[in-house]
C-alpha cells in the first residue's frame, strides 16, 4: 500500500501525517515551528522508518517553486525569524530518497481538494485561507497555477465597505484585502479576536463585503468551478451566507452560470476535508510528484 | 504545408485569414457584422475551396465554450441584435470536416501571444484587450483557463480615482473597470474619443490609474510571466510607462521578482503580433485544435 508522507509547514506550527492513496490520513502529529533547524530535525524524524514512498510539502511563505532556480525549495523572504533563505525542500532531499511535492500551504489545500474534497473531479477550484493572513491557492484546467512566482492573491485592493473607519495593517499596501480582513485585522478593528465576537456583530457583514468582493473578482477573472473558504475565520459559519450574498451582489448577474444563480450554497463551501485540508493537500502533492505529475 | 483558417470573430468586424504553422498570415479578408446568417455565410464562402487543415475560431461573447453543453459552440446572451443564441461553431462544423479551435478572442490572442509572440516559450500569460469592452485573456500552466465559463476580467471593480467623478457605464455593474475605462468611457467621461485627446491630456492618467490596478490584482492572483495589452485604446503608447508605473506602486515591492522591480518595460508589454494579434491567435487555436490539444 502506497504511504504518502504530509507535511503542513505553517508559520505557527508543523504538522506531519501518513496519508494513503486515497486521501485518508493514518497517522499525524504537529509541534510549534520553532528555529528551523530544531523543527525540520523534528519533522525528519517523525518520517525516519516510516517507508513513506513520497512525500509532499505545503509551506508558508513566500517560497521559491521555480525548477531550475537556484534556491527552489527555500522558504525565501518571509519575516518569521530564523526562516529566511531556509533551503526545506533541501533538507528533507538529503534524508529521504523519495518523489517530493513541493508547493505553497494554500495551493496545496486546493490541490487536495479537487483530488478527494470539495472539488473533486472538477477542473477548477480556488481555495481561500482567513486567518493569521489571507491566501489564495489557484488550480484551473487540472493544474495548480505558478508564473513568476506562487499566487498572492490575498493582497488585492478592495473598495472600503462604507461604515469601515479601519486604516489596516498590510506593512505592504495598509488596506489591501489581508490588511482589513485577515483574523489580526478583525482584532485591531474590533478590540477582540474573531471568535469572541458573537453571530450578530457588524463585523461580520463587514468581513463579508470584503471576501466576498475579492471572490466575485477571483471568479470573474479565472471562473473557477468551486469555491472553498477554510482556515480560523471561516470557522465563523455565519460568514459563508453572507459571502454569498455579497458575491451575487457584486456580480449582479453577469457569470449566469446554474452554479451561481441557482446553486450558489454548493459553489461557495467550506473545505470538503474539514480540518485536514491542509495535511491532505500536503499528501495530494506527494501523491502527484509519486505520479510523476508536476502539482 | 499545413494551411490554418482563422476567424477573428469581433462584434464589429469579422477577420478571416489563413496562417501557417509558424504563425504567418498569408492571405485575410474582413469585412463588417451584421446579421449572422449573412455574416457566417462570408466566412464559409471565404475559406471554401482553400483547403484548410483546421480552423480556429476567437469570437466575442459571451459564447459557450464548456464541451458537452448542449450550446457548445454558440454566442449565447449578446445583447448585439440577431446573434443572441447563434450557433457559430456549428455552422462552420457543418461545411468543413477539419479539427476546429473555438475560445474567446481573448483567450484567442493570449494563446497566439504565448505560441508566436510576446510570451513565446513561457507558460503563462495574461492578455487585455482594452477597446470597445475590456476582455482578459487567462493563458497558465500552458493552458487556457476557463471554468464555469470563459475569463471576464474586464468587470472587477476598481477603486475610483480621487480626480475622477464619472459615473461608469457598465450595464451590470456601472463602475466596473470596463465601465470606467474601456473606449466609451473614455469618450463618455471626456467628449471624445480616446485618439482625439493629445498623449498629455489627464484622460491618460486616469485610464492608467485603472487599468494598472486591475493588472497588479491580477499578477497578484496569478503571477502571470508576461501581462500583454492590447485593442485600440492601447494605441496609444503613451499609457505603457503610465500603466507601469501604477502596477508598481500597486504592488509596492511585494512581488519581487526580477520581472517587475528590474524590467518591468519587459513584463507589461504590446503584442508581439502587433494588429495581427487575433487573426494569428485564432490560427493558434486552430493549430491547437489539429495537435489535438485541447486550447
């Protein structure tokens, strides 16, 4: 049985797993990312004897996916201490002998997603992470979408919602979509964290009108066939109505499509895989690279 | 010698030619858009009896291009008079048994861009046509990109420009950025059309503004490898260092390849196929049709 070895490299923390061909995952644990020496030890060790046949990597960022470059596989330019110019991708070659997946955290969940979550058997997805920042992972046309380098989508512009006062807190473009509503935006703005405001709270309308307006953009400018929203915030189930209400209102419709117009609630989701999104993802770029498929 | 027929199929003129496989236009005809039956009639009466191996079709929209569909091959919902559920495709399947590429124009001049012109060799690209409307071409992974539908890039809405009071003109969505600076907005917002007003009119500055905000979102979603701009408003050349400059404070140092901070005259660009753009974009759909690629 083919033993595919996952690892969520997170800003926060690590998580690594065993998953199988078919998406399930059999064995997992995470620890805090630390310096990188101490955390990638950690993660060498937890695959040591496993026999995983290949191993896939979804990473925070910025990281460098371009084959042929001279540090692909690194984590580049990224403020988290210690993890600048990290060669990750590097360091597990040098101990495991096997195909490796290498791609960011959120084109990974959108990967995993369309092999055994949400998107399944679809050609298209976006995939939508709101939490300590915002990321957008793209696939379309069966394939995860890298250029120059890995989409950041989540630093687009967004008109302000009309009652918003909030300066936000990108240090790149201040107002940009992560900078008014990542989970540290819904913070500053609120006084209180995200899941300690209640249902009924006007952020919530407000975190919509932003999701929601990048959404309509993502989905006039790719037309992906799924959209998936994971990560802390969107634990806040109250959002997911509201986003779609704000999605159809800003393409006031235009995209005539069944999937918007009729169906909307099964083309705006939470990730099929739940809370294993990101480990999944992880596995399904292991799997892809075993299968000698690039992403 | 492989003879490619190609359509560029706009709602004001149609162009028919003949290409080859290495992207030269040998022979074209054009001739105005009137009602289908005599327009699609000219098309047919021009490619018989030229012994075509394919053909390659880029029209205006919106069409149905999701194969399967029982529209497959049609303008769907124009609201150009008579060719509202037309079925394009069909009709020219009906009179020639070759291969047949059939995609958006834009799509169209993006994959002619990416086989023969400005984004020859690489993978990725994006391709506007700012004219009468606003279209984006989406080329990645070395595809095509569709989904729900085709890419409508053209509607995502802008920030407004401090100076700029003008209304829009959109139908669906009034301000929208084919509402504020597509050719009739121009003219609407100013008294006259776009070549009427001199290269150092403000008019210039203002269409920059958007247009370079809508390409910084969409390098930010996509990271394309080369931004392509074309259609009659981008005649004027004046825009191109506007239209730089604005991406760059747009993305203020957050995408940081070399592309963009050190060759940026480099990376927005006209097209290589300069006013044979949809005509040779048509025929690279043709051509993709004969390999039997799919876009």
């Amino acid at each position: 049985m083919t033993r595919i070895g996952a690892i969520e490299a997170g800003g926060t923390k690590f998580v690594c797993g065993i998953g199988s061909e078919r998406g399930e995952i059999e064995d997992r644990i995470s620890f805090p990312t630390e310096g990188p020496e101490r955390t990638i030890g950690q993660a060498i060790a937890y695959f040591k004897g496993k026999g995983v046949d290949a191993i896939g990597i979804g990473s925070f960022g910025p990281i460098d996916i371009r084959p042929g470059s001279p540090t692909y596989g690194y984590v580049t330019t990224t403020p988290k201490p210690g993890w600048s110019n990290v060669d990750l991708l590097g360091a597990l070659r040098r101990e495991f002998g096997v195909p490796m997946g290498w791609d960011t955290d959120v084109n990974a969940a959108a990967l995993g997603e369309a092999t055994w979550g949400a998107a399944r058997g679809l050609s298209s997805c976006l995939y939508y992470t709101v939490g300590t920042g915002i990321g957008i992972g793209v696939y379309a046309e069966g394939r995860l979408v890298h250029g120059l380098v890995h989409p950041e989508g989540g630093h687009t512009l967004p008109r302000r919602h009309p009652d918003d006062a909030f300066a936000g807190r990108c240090p790149y473009h201040g107002d940009c979509l992560e900078g008014m509503a990542a989970g540290p935006a819904i913070e500053a703005r609120w006084g209180a964290k995200g899941h300690g405001l209640p249902a009924e709270h006007p952020a919530w309308a407000i975190e919509a009108f932003y999701l929601g307006q990048s959404i309509a953009g993502a989905v006039l400018l790719n037309s992906p066939e799924k959209v998936i929203l994971g990560g802390g915030v969107m634990q806040q189930a109250q959002l997911f109505p509201l986003i779609r209400a704000e999605v159809k209102r800003n393409l006031n419709g235009y995209v005539s499509s069944r999937e918007i117009v009729e169906d909307i609630d099964g083309y705006i989701v939470p990730p099929g895989l739940g809370q294993q999104a990101g480990l999944c993802g992880a596995a399904a770029l292991g799997l892809a690279a075993l299968r000698g498929a690039v992403g």
